[in-house]
C-alpha cells in the first residue's frame, strides 16, 4: 500500500533521473548556456514533482492527468538531450545513460497510469 509519493517507485525513478540531469547540466559548456540548461533542468523537476502532486489530490483521474503531464515531460526531456547532443554539449554514451534511465521512469509512470485507469 502506497501511503506517501515518496512511496511511489516511479516518483523514485524520476527523483534519481532529476539528479543526474542536473549532475551533467552542472558541467561546463553545459552549464554556461542558461537556456538550454535552465529549460531541461525544468523539464527533469516537472517529472517527480506532477507525480507527488497528482498523488496528493487523491482522485484518479487527477492522478491520472498528473501522471500524463509527467510522461510529457520526459518526451520533452529526451527532446532536449537529443539537442545537447547535437550542439556537443553531451557525448553519445551520456546522452544514451541518461534516455535509459529516462525510459525507465516513463515505464514505470505508465504502469502506475495503466494501474490508475483501471481504478477509475
């Protein structure tokens, strides 16, 4: 039984994602060019935290939405990293590290939605 987000595997998942986004976005040349390291970091924060948020509103179908937003973001993540890759700010094996650990999150965000769904 699942009483807390922090509980959560998926939110879990995302919460070590998010470090790691904010471990290589931290390193130069990366972090000199704000934009681009301001907008995937939020990216990264927005998975955990519309997991812990849609936990908290305790009704399906609001979880549900929150649990969308949070897949959303990782799509849009992984947008951002394949563009830190082509401007050289990540090498291959970093940019590959990082969409694994960001495909892990979206598996497990979508067995909770699927789960979510069913209870709605």
């Amino acid at each position: 039984m699942i009483e807390r987000f922090e509980d959560i595997v998926a939110w879990q998942y995302a919460r070590v994602l998010c470090r790691e986004i904010y471990l290589v976005t931290g390193q130069p040349p990366f972090a000199r060019d704000f934009a681009l390291r301001d907008q995937i970091r939020r990216a990264a924060i927005s998975i955990p935290s519309n997991i812990a948020e849609g936990f908290e509103r305790f009704r399906p179908a609001e979880f549900h939405q929150f649990l969308s937003i949070a897949k959303g973001s990782i799509r849009e993540l992984r947008t951002h990293l394949y563009l830190a890759t082509d401007i050289g700010y990540l090498d291959e094996p970093t940019r590959i590290k990082l969409f694994e650990q960001a495909d892990k999150t979206a598996s497990k965000i979508g067995a909770l939605r699927a789960s979510v769904a069913r209870r709605r």
